[in-house]
C-alpha cells in the first residue's frame, strides 16, 4: 500500500540522506554531461538544503509503502519563465527520488498525484518540472504523466 503524507522536521535525517543520493543518482544518469563533472554534495549543503525545504510552504511529501519511507518530492510555486505571463503563478516539481527497490511499483505517481492536488487546492492551473534527455526513467515517468517538453536549453564550450 502506497500512502503520501506531507514531511515533518522527524523526516530531517532520512531527507539528508535522500538528498544526496539524488544527486548521485542524477549524477549517474547524465555521465558526460559537463555541468556534474568533478561535482560533489557535502553533508552541510545537503542540510542546509533541507532545513530550507522543511522552513519553505512546501509541498515536501514523502511516500511510504506498506507504511515504510520509500521516496520523497519537493516543489515550489513560482512564475513561470515568462515574467509577463498572465497564468501567474505556476506549479513546479523539483526534486522527486524513489528508492531503487521501490521503483516501478507507482511510487512516483503517487507523489506527483499528491502534488498535483496540492498545487491545485493553491489555485494554480500549470504544473512544469525538468529532466535531462538521457535520463530515461524521468523522462519515461513524465511522458507518462502528460508531461510535454516545451523549452529546449542549448550549450556550447567556449575555453
Ligand atoms: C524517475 C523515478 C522517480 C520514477 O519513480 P517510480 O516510482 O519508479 O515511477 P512509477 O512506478 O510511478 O512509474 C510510473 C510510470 O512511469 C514510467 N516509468 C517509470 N520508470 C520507468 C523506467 N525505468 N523505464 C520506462 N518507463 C518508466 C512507466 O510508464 C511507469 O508506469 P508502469 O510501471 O505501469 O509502466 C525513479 O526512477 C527515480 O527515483 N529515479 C532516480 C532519481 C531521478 O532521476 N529523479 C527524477 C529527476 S527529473
């Protein structure tokens, strides 16, 4: 049984611990890409991230299955790249991690669900995130969801 409750400062230590495996797990996924090489996550960045997310509005779920801690999502409200725009505030998924042996079991579709509803209760009519293309488990999940890229970034080396 999957369930999905909001975090609490007694998730500090588990989301410390999540937190860097993200980036290593990120890290894994986009072998090559320049932006993770020679990167490394302190301890201290890793807390600091957290008491932030824990201080933040939130939404910051954690997901349990059969009533064990399985993963965790962090989003914000935010504008959307286009200043202007008279949608407002947009949704945006941040941070999302399901524990390798818990994975392909609807984890992630049950946090992304309980944000959803989330961001919906705050009014708010879009829900945007990001993925790196060579991470196929993400990108596969988004499709899944309804996700469509709508903003390409482009990068060349100059020394
Ligand atoms: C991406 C991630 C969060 C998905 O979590 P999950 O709990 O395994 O996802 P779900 O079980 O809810 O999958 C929902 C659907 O997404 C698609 N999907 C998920 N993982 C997939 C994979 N490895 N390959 C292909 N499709 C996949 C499938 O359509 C799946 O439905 P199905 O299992 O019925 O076929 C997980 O792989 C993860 O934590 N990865 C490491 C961290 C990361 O990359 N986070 C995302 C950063 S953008």
């Amino acid at each position: 049984l999957i369930s999905v409750r909001p975090a609490t400062a007694a998730d500090r230590e588990l989301l410390i611990a999540w937190m860097a495996a993200t980036l290593e797990d990120l890290k894994g996924a986009a072998a090559g890409d320049p932006w993770f090489e020679g990167v490394t996550f302190p301890a201290e960045a890793a807390e600091a991230h957290v008491e932030e997310a824990l201080a933040d509005e939130g939404p910051l779920l954690i997901a349990t299955l059969d009533g064990a801690p399985v993963g965790y999502l962090e989003g914000r409200i935010e504008l959307p790249y286009v200043r202007e725009s008279p949608i407002g505030r947009v949704g945006h998924v941040a941070l999302v991690r399901v524990v390798p042996e818990a994975r392909r079991r609807g984890v992630a579709t049950a946090l992304l669900a309980a944000a959803e509803a989330w961001f919906k209760a705050r009014g708010l009519a879009w829900l945007q995130l990001s993925w790196h293309p060579w991470n196929e488990p993400a990108r596969a999940t988004w499709a899944a969801h309804g996700f469509e890229p709508f903003r390409v970034f482009g990068r060349k080396r100059l020394a």
